[in-house]
C-alpha cells in the first residue's frame, strides 16, 4: 500500500482524533459493563453485516479511516467488531439494536482469537478424484484471506493442469467499497484475461495497489472497465456467491477440494499436500519440495510469526 507523504498539520489532527477515540473509551466503559453484565436485553435486533456499516459510516463522519476485519456475537446484546481504525487494530462494541457503539483501539494482534474467528471445522477425509477442483474463498481485503492466497499459489502452479484450481469469491463484503471494486476487478481478470491473473494477484498480495499492478502485468484496463460497465464482473461474482453459498462458507478463507470443505495450513507444502490428497494417483508433482514457511496475513511478503487459523467472517 502506498504511504502517504508527511505532513505535519495531517499528523496532528490525526492524533487529536484518536485521542478522541480513547477518551470515548474511557466514557462508554461503564456503559460496555452495564450491558454486558446487568442482564438488560436489547430489542429490534441488526444483523451482524448492518452493525460493520453502521460503523463505517459513523468512522467516516467523524473523518477517521477504518476497515472491518470481522464482526462476532458477544452475548444477547453486543456485537464484537474488530476494526482497524487509521491503522491501528482493535475491538469496538455495538449494542445489538445499532443505537450504540463503545470503541476501543488498543492495538491487537492479528492472529488474537478474542477477536477472529477460527475456521468452522472441515472434514478430514478428502474427497478423491483423477484431476482435484480445487477452490479456495476469500475476500479481496481479509488480511487471512490473502494470507492463503499466498500459499495457495505456489501449490496450484506447481500442480499445474493436474488440477482444476481457481481462487474464488465469497458471498458477502465485510471491507467496505473498496473490496466490492477489487473483486469486479479480478473476476473479471480471472475470467477474460486467465493467463495473467496469477500473475496481478501475486502483484496485488504485495501492497494491494491495483492500478501498479495492472500497468506491471500488462492486464487491459479497457477490457476491465467494460466488463464491469457491462454487467458481466456482476455475473461472474453471482456465479461465485452462490457456489459460496452452496458449499456453506462462512469465512474467508475457505478451501473445498471436489466439493467439501478441507482444513489445511496456509503455507505453500500444507496447501499442496491437502491438493495431493485429492489424486486418485497422485502426479510426481507432489513430490515438490514447496515452503513450510506460514506466509504473513494481509498484504506484504513477509512470513508469520506464528500458524493462524483465524477468518474473516
């Protein structure tokens, strides 16, 4: 991602922000105990997806930057959300009925489990087949979902056409616009210009700077803009949103293998071996010597300090 330049006026008013951020804090605390422990229940109740808008909209009225990484139930009267807020992660609570929020921007780890959600188990015994479709469900933005992609792509291009193998798109949006227009843009890449896909997403998993990497990989823009204006980018993510659907994905990532949800690690051997699993006689391929290295979630070329088997969901 491109860093902006400094300006010292900019840097200010940033911090008057987030000291605003953390007095409100301090104030809603008392209110955060009160609903969590008095035992008073909230009426009218939004979803899980209309608490994440209510507060990009109320982030982006008080000019401060924020992304949702995902939302979880605490309780009958609080939604978790954990949010980055002008780069710094952390949890906020929204009462259940969308009338409340209670911020907080105590900096977390990626990987916390108190505020992601851990993949849904998946079935251990892989379904066989001569040549594996190989599926793998993310969202453009989820810091986890990119992490598996990173590992994921070594895997298919070492396997080459032994595999049916496409990254696909699950049924939701959690990153507010910006993820709705990058997944236009790379269904319709994916789809119309296939043999560079691989190739911008390994660009884009770097910095997410799409327009760098659509000029790097040579990809047509005016083959994008018209298939988004077309309505075809539209028809493309349809056809995905309702496999996601079907198979039952509820986070990004997800990986299904000949139709049924798999567990694997998110480094380059774990996601191959899961893939051979799937041979009713597997290739030499296979033999690949590929990376046990667990690449970092969110963009960059990093590696983790540590598995995680967290989602965006």
């Amino acid at each position: 991602m491109e860093e902006a330049n400094y300006n010292p006026e900019h840097h200010s008013r940033r911090h008057k922000k987030l000291n605003v951020w953390m007095v409100a804090t301090i104030l809603f605390a008392a209110m955060l105990i009160f609903v969590l422990f008095t035992g008073v229940s909230v009426t009218g109740q939004i979803t899980k997806n209309s608490a994440a808008k209510n507060f990009l909209n109320f982030a982006n009225a008080a000019g401060v930057t924020a992304t949702i990484n995902n939302v979880n139930s605490l309780g009958n009267n609080l939604y978790a959300i954990n949010a980055s807020i002008n780069g710094q992660e952390g949890i906020l609570y929204s009462t259940k009925d969308g009338k409340y929020f209670i911020p907080s921007i105590s900096p977390m780890a990626v990987s916390e489990p108190a505020v992601s959600k851990s993949q849904s188990p998946a079935n251990t015994e892989v379904v066989k087949s001569d040549k594996p479709v190989v599926e793998l469900f993310v969202m453009t933005y989820c810091p986890y979902g990119t992490q598996a992609e990173k590992g994921f792509i070594p895997a298919i291009q070492n396997l080459g056409s032994a595999v049916d193998a496409k990254i696909r798109f699950v049924h939701y949006f959690m990153h507010g616009d910006k993820e709705e227009q990058e997944t236009y843009n790379q269904v319709c890449i994916r789809e119309e210009q296939s043999a560079k896909y691989l190739d911008y997403l390994t660009c884009f998993l770097e910095d997410s700077n799409s327009t760098r990497c659509i000029k790097k990989v040579g990809v047509d823009q005016a083959k994008i803009d018209k298939c988004i204006s077309s309505g075809k980018a539209k028809e493309y993510y349809a056809f995905d949103s309702q496999l996601s659907q079907g198979y039952g994905v509820e986070g990004s990532p997800t990986l299904v293998i000949n139709g049924a949800q798999v567990s694997a690690g998110r480094d380059p051997a774990s996601m191959l071996d899961a893939m051979c699993s799937a041979f009713n006689s597997a290739p030499g391929s296979c033999g690949a010597s590929l990376s046990t290295t667990s690449p970092s979630p969110g963009f960059g070329t990093s590696a983790a300090s540590s598995g995680s088997d967290a989602q965006c969901a």
